[in-house]
C-alpha cells in the first residue's frame, strides 16, 4: 500500500534529554513539504559527534534543543518526493546530507569552500526549513539532529541535502561516506593538501582519524605517524597508510609534540587532529614544523575553546578547520562511492560492528570507550 502524502508510524531512537540513554520509540514521521524528500532509512553509522552532542555539554555549547533523534551518517532509498523536487526520485539510493549543496549560491560556486549556509540556521536547530520538524511523538515535536536524524526508519530532509547513488552500491557500507571517512579522507586531500613526500601526524584514530591516516596515504605522504592512547587501534592504522604509531602515554613526562618535534627533527609538516579536544588541537599545532606546517582540526567540539599562542603562527604555522572533509556533497559522494566501488576507497575496514537500532545506545558505549572504530546500525 502506497505511503505517499501519509503520516508514516516507524521506530526511531530519541533523546529525551541530555546525558541520559536513547530509547526506542514510535515517532510519526510527516509527508514531505516543497522542496523536501522523505527517506527509508536502512543503515546508519554511529559517529562521535552523536555521542558528544548527548553526553558533552559544557557551559559553552550552544544550545540543544530535546527531545531529538540523532545519527547524521547513513544511507537508505527515497520514498516519496515533495513538490518542485526534480534531483531524486522515489526508489533512487541516497545519501543524507548534514552540509547542504544548493548549487546556486557563492559559497557552492566558490572552489574555496563547501560550506553553503542554504536552511542552515535551521537545521542546525533540527528543524527543516519553515521551523518545524517532519517528526513527532503523540503531538510533541521531536527534532532532526543537524537536519538529518538518520536513526529513523523514516526521516525527510531538504532536497539540497542528499546525494543520489549508483543503485548497485551497498548501502551498509556507503552510509560511512555520510560522515566519518568522507570527513577524515577529504581533510587530508582537500582541506589540508597534504603534498607528496611529506611527513603527517594523525592524532586520534577513530574513524575519522583512520581515513585520514587513509587520505595521507594516498596523497603520497613519506611519513604517516598515527598518535592514539589506545594501541589496539593501531594495527589498524598501519593497515590502512600508517608508517608508523605512538602512544603519548608511553612517552610521559615528555609532551608528543615534543616526541614529534624529535622524531621529524622539527615538526611535522601536517598534523591532523581527529579527537574533538581542544587541548589535543594545541598539541597537534604545536607538533607541526614552523615556516610552513599547517595543522587541521577536524573533530568537533563546542565545549572548551582552543589555547593558541601567538608566537605559533607568528612564525609562519597555518591552523585551519574542516567539514565534511571538505567535499561538496552532492556532487563529491557520488564520486567517492564510484571510487569504493572501483576498490579504490576502503569502506569494510572501517566496520568493526553490526547492530539492530534496539543496540545503539551499546554502539554510542563502544565509541566512546574505544572498542570499535564503526558500529553500522541496521534500522530494520
């Protein structure tokens, strides 16, 4: 029976509040508006900004609004379109998009950035573009995290927001290139340009850390060193471009940008910092060679701000943040889930877990205590 222009019933996993367990819940998803496109969710990751935006709150955040769903990495098929869409149609294989592409704006024309501001103000508050969410429970508002909530059976999201996919790619793989290895590869290659023959350092090998170690690699990187508290992660990381790893604990008293300073005889010339703290990001500048090392933040984090000190980009040191790795997303994933497919982008090497959406609060568990690099959740 045809779903179209109806009030869709599905499971979703909402957060009541903050630092408390999601739980599963029925949610009434709404049809799409103009310019809107609902979607069956079918995978989702679970990445480190879900588990931050629960449970890290500090007296900078900005606000939160609750109850939410969460998820923005996943991948699923295009149930219905709303009026005007013209990109996608029911059936197609998409991709959601927390960073919008509109296409018609400077900032899409621009080849500087990725960073188009279409319905951002908005989504960034959960809701879509006239100031209310497509989702519900027994007549609450229940809001769509970074406008996506991939942790839905159903969600809708802005026709900006989403790339259409080949229809032969597996959608409990490509759902990475949502978010963490599409971020952690396109830092490496766009944002920070990472030359040939040069010498890296990735701090924090999560899944973005580790596509970025990924990106280093490819961009032909003589020296990738991987810095992680946690060594069972670095097996990984030398699988996937990694020269070599270290772990600043072993090196106490001793800072690692110091260690870094003396194994690269002054610095390195990029460091990548893929944890989301703001005293890591210190250490990963300060790791980097003067006269021309350039740090990249890639983690997120709104909970403490930077310490900088002046005399760091006095003397010629770049630091630069990223999102989304850099790429526009509606037309850049596409080509990255050719590459997968081309067995030229790893995906599989990333999933260390496979769980039912009643197991996600076990995957946010997982994350945050470093057993797993990605958990994929199947939302059926």
């Amino acid at each position: 029976m045809s779903t179209k222009d109806k009030v869709i019933t599905c499971k979703a996993a909402v957060a009541w509040e903050p630092g408390t367990a999601l739980t599963i819940e029925d949610v009434e998803v709404d049809p799409p508006q103009a310019h809107e496109v609902r979607i069956k969710m079918l995978y989702s990751g679970v990445c480190h900004t879900d588990w931050a935006y629960l449970y890290e709150a500090g007296p900078n955040s900005l606000e939160r609004p609750y109850p939410v769903v969460l998820g923005h990495e996943g991948a699923g098929e295009v149930e219905s379109v709303g009026a005007e869409v013209t990109n996608v149609s029911p059936g197609d294989k998409v991709i959601p998009l927390f960073l919008p592409q509109c296409g018609e704006c400077k900032r899409c024309y621009s080849p500087k950035t990725n960073q188009c501001r279409k319905n951002w103000e908005t989504t960034q508050m959960g809701v879509m573009a006239d100031g209310t969410s497509r989702l519900c429970k027994k007549g609450q508002q229940v809001y769509q995290f970074m406008g996506v909530c991939t942790l839905s059976q159903y969600t809708v999201v802005a026709d900006t927001s989403l790339a259409k996919i080949r229809s032969d790619a597996p959608l409990d793989r490509v759902c990475l290139l949502g978010c963490g290895v599409a971020t952690g590869y396109g830092a490496a290659l766009n944002t920070a340009q990472v030359e040939k023959g040069s010498t890296c350092a990735v701090f924090g090998l999560g899944a973005v850390g580790l596509a970025a170690v990924m990106g280093c690699r490819a961009a032909g990187a003589s020296r990738i060193i991987a810095v992680d508290i946690n060594p069972n992660k670095f097996t990984k990381a030398l699988e996937l471009g990694a020269t070599e790893c270290i772990n600043p604990q072993d090196h106490k008293p001793q800072s690692i940008q110091e260690v870094l300073k003396e194994m690269t005889q002054g610095g390195v010339d990029y460091a990548l910092e893929c944890v989301g703290n703001a005293t890591v990001m210190s250490d990963a500048l300060e790791s980097t060679i003067d006269a021309w090392g350039v740090c990249v933040v890639v983690g997120w984090t709104d909970s403490e701000p930077i310490r900088v000190d002046v005399d760091q980009l006095l003397m010629g040191r770049t630091l630069k943040g990223t999102y989304f790795g850099g790429w526009k997303g509606v037309s850049s994933v596409p080509a990255l889930v050719d590459q997968y497919m081309k067995k030229e982008l790893k995906l599989d090497e990333f999933i260390t877990h496979r769980l039912s959406l009643n197991e996600v609060n076990t995957a946010l568990q997982l994350l945050n205590t470093g057993e797993s690099i990605r958990s994929v959740i199947s939302l059926w």
